[in-house]
C-alpha cells in the first residue's frame, strides 16, 4: 500500500511553492509524523510530514523546482517486501541531477494554427548546459504570451524564472530587484575578487529575499495612498496605568496600546466593510470579507518581518486580544508558527511605536487593500476645550496613526471617515470596562 504526498494548500492566497530541501531520500524509513521535505512560499518556510509510516519509495520533484498546489511530491510505502522492492526501482528509475524536470518534455502536441512551441530555454547564466527548471503555471505564461524565456532575468534559486519575473516583463519589463544583473567590470578590467576594506558582502537570506519581492509586488500593484490622523490617548493612558500592575501580575506581560488600537480598528472595519476587503483589478471584482482575520506585523529581532493573523478578531475583547497577539508575537519569534497563522488576514496593523516612531507610511500587505501604523504615544502639550467652553494649554498623551490605502479600491472620504472613525473610539470609548 502507498500514500502520495502532494503539494498543500498553505494559505488562501498561496498557489505554489519551491522545494528546499528533501530530509528523508529514497529507501529511507520514514515514521508518521516525521519531517520528509521543507517548502517555500512568497509567505512562509514550512516543514511537511508524513501522514503514514513506512518507506521512501519515489521522489517527484527537485529541489529548488517550484511547484503548483495539488501536485504530487514524492510515495511513501509500507515496510515490507513490495514496498523494498518497488523503492529499489523507483532510486534506479530516477533522473541524474542534470535532467530537465519529469514533466519538461510531457507537453500536449500544439494544434496547427496556435502559438508554436518555444524552442528549448537557453541555459541560466552561471550553468552552463543545465536547463532552467520552470514550474508549470510559468511554462503556460510563457506559452500563453509568446515569451522568449531568455529576456528575463531569474530571481530564484539558481537564476530560475518565478511567476512574479513572467508577471512584472508582461507588466512593462520591470524585473523585481533581486532579478536585476548587475552590471560587470569594463572588459579591459580584471573582476574584483574581494570588498573593498571595511566593506562586507553576505548573502540574502530566504526571508529578506521574500520580503523583497513582496514588497516590490505591492508598490507594483496597489495605488498606495497615505493618510494621517492625530489621537489623544490621555484616556487610554489614565487606564493602563490604573490596571497596568494588575495586568501584568495575572497575563504575564504589559498592556501595551496595540490592543487598544486593535479594537477600535475592528469597530471601523466593521462600519466601512470596504476597508477589510480584497480587490483583484484583472478579475474586475473585489471580494468582502464576511470575518475580520486581523494581521499584525512583527518584527523578528531586526532579521525580517512577518504578518501574523488573528482568526476571527472580532469576537475577542481587549484582553482576549492581548493574550492572543502576545501568543502568535512569541511564537513567531520562536519560529513555532504555521502557515495558516502567518497567512489569510483580511486587514494589517504594523506598529513602529515601542521604536520610538513619529509617522510611518507602510506598504499594504496585498490582497488587502490598506494598512495601519501605530506610532509612538508621547505627552504634548495641545490646545483642549475646557468645560465652560474656553480653550487651554494641557499636556496630553498624544499619538499618530498612518494609514496607507490602494486608491484604486475606495477614495478618500473613505480613508478619513474610517480614520475619524478609530480617532473616535480610542478617545471616547468606556476603557474601564472592557478590562473588568
């Protein structure tokens, strides 16, 4: 009996994934549960298990080929007889590293009248002789659009050709950073063989290079606009110093503003649905979410950024909210989080403030179609209207939020009706009794 183990599902937006690494090869035992490769997203590393026990019997996919949801990845076998036997052939029957990949050549015959074949892709530069591997969603791009592979420039692993490079030629020729050669010595001029001194080079990590090429995505994508609005958070301060000793002697950690913030946003995401939306300009559709998935940005001690989600925020109240950030916050930083907890939010809030932040003007985490910062709260002095009406000097807790928005899903009068929105209940909002 075999089990085929195929490419997951990991996340609602995710459509493909790159092989990293194989840990377990073929005729290797393999137990349920135990780790047999780990995959790459645009969103996430993730390591899979095995779902039986038993034997490696076939590997179907290379490392470093990028592969469509829904393929298959590799056969787990029983331990007997059939099993050995079956593992045997498969390891004899298995291409030599420098084949193309098993379905290059599986191509349907093209019609007489249609788009002609592309003749066989040049090798990627730094390989001679090798082929460029190409997933199956970039084959039919290519195919779709006469491309000549050649003229693009790969941005991974080995200078293969992603989907997003096929996707930013067709949108003008633009080649995400990474893809962008860099220009070499005059000819007359030997190669530089090392850094200047005091200089040093170090390769980019899978993570800097997903966050690269995600962020270059949406500033493709998205008519980024942004927006500003001034809060005073005397009464939120005149709370959290109320309830801080306690909260922090029954949760274990510090009640910070964020979850403050959190809950005023899910009030106005629920009177402006438009804002927790997604919107697909080729499609000609925009999709209303019916949950409000909030994503929140954390920083992993300055080695990269990751959106974590809170499923269902809300149906928490400020405490739940705390608990669960501060939960999905640590465990990101331990790297213990899955891919559904790091994809799927339908709205992102970042928050720059604990690093002392005046105004921030993030990029929005696409599909969604905005994105909140929260910046520093620092007492200032402002004008306030007393209660004879009259105007005084007084110092406040006072705060900024940016608020970055794609034009090309609502305008304006939107963005600054939900940021009046927030403004309105961080500032007037019973803080007392959510905390009861």
């Amino acid at each position: 009996m075999t089990t085929t183990i195929s490419m997951p599902q990991l996340g609602e937006t995710v459509t493909e994934g790159t092989i990293l690494r194989w840990a377990k090869q073929v005729g290797d035992a393999v137990s349920e549960g135990e780790v047999v490769l780990e995959i790459s997203t645009d969103k996430v590393d993730t390591e899979i298990p095995s779902p039986v026990s038993g034997v490696m019997l076939e590997i179907l996919v290379s490392e470093g080929e990028t592969v469509e949801v829904g393929r298959d990845l590799c056969v787990v076998g029983d331990t007997g007889g059939s099993g050995q036997e079956e593992s045997s052939d498969a390891s004899a029957a298995e291409p030599p590293p420098e084949s193309p990949p098993p379905d290059a050549e599986d191509e349907p015959p093209v019609p007489r009248g249609e788009q002609p074949r592309l003749p066989p892709t040049p090798p990627a530069a730094g390989q001679p002789g090798r082929s460029r591997r190409l997933s199956p969603v970039v084959r039919r791009l290519v195919r779709q659009h006469g491309i000549d592979i050649s003229l693009i420039a790969g941005s991974g692993e080995g200078g293969r050709v992603t989907r997003r490079d096929v996707e930013a030629y067709l949108e003008g020729g633009v080649q995400p950073v990474s893809a962008v050669p860099t220009p070499g010595p005059p000819l007359d001029a030997p190669a530089p063989t090392a850094p200047p001194d005091g200089e040093e080079r170090v390769d980019l990590s899978r993570l800097r290079v997903r966050i690269g090429e995600n962020m270059i995505r949406s500033r493709q994508a998205a008519a980024h606009v942004w927006t500003s609005v001034e809060v005073d958070f005397e009464r939120i301060a005149e709370v959290r110093a109320a309830h801080k000793a306690r909260f922090r002697r029954e949760e274990g950690f510090s009640l910070t503003y964020l979850p403050f913030v959190c809950r005023a946003v899910i009030d106005a995401l629920r009177a402006y649905p438009v804002v927790n939306s997604s919107f697909y300009l080729e499609d000609r559709k925009a999709v209303y979410h019916s949950r409000i998935d909030l994503g929140i940005a954390v920083d992993l001690d300055q080695q990269g950024l990751v959106v974590v989600t809170v499923r269902d925020a809300d149906n928490l109240r400020l405490v739940g909210l705390a608990r669960r950030i501060r939960h999905l916050s640590t465990a990101a930083r331990s790297r213990q989080l899955g891919p559904d907890q790091m994809t799927g939010s339908t709205f992102t809030i970042t928050n720059p403030g604990p690093f002392d932040s005046f105004l921030s003007a993030p990029i929005i985490n696409v599909p969604n179609v905005a994105i909140l910062s929260t910046d520093t709260v620092a007492k200032r002095p402002v004008v306030v209207t007393t209660a004879d009406g009259r105007d005084a000097l007084a110092i406040r807790h006072i705060g900024y939020l940016g608020f970055s928005w794609d034009h090309r899903a609502f305008d304006g009068s939107t963005a600054v009706l939900f940021l009046q929105r927030i403004k309105s209940n961080l500032e007037t909002w019973d803080w007392e009794q959510e905390l009861k």
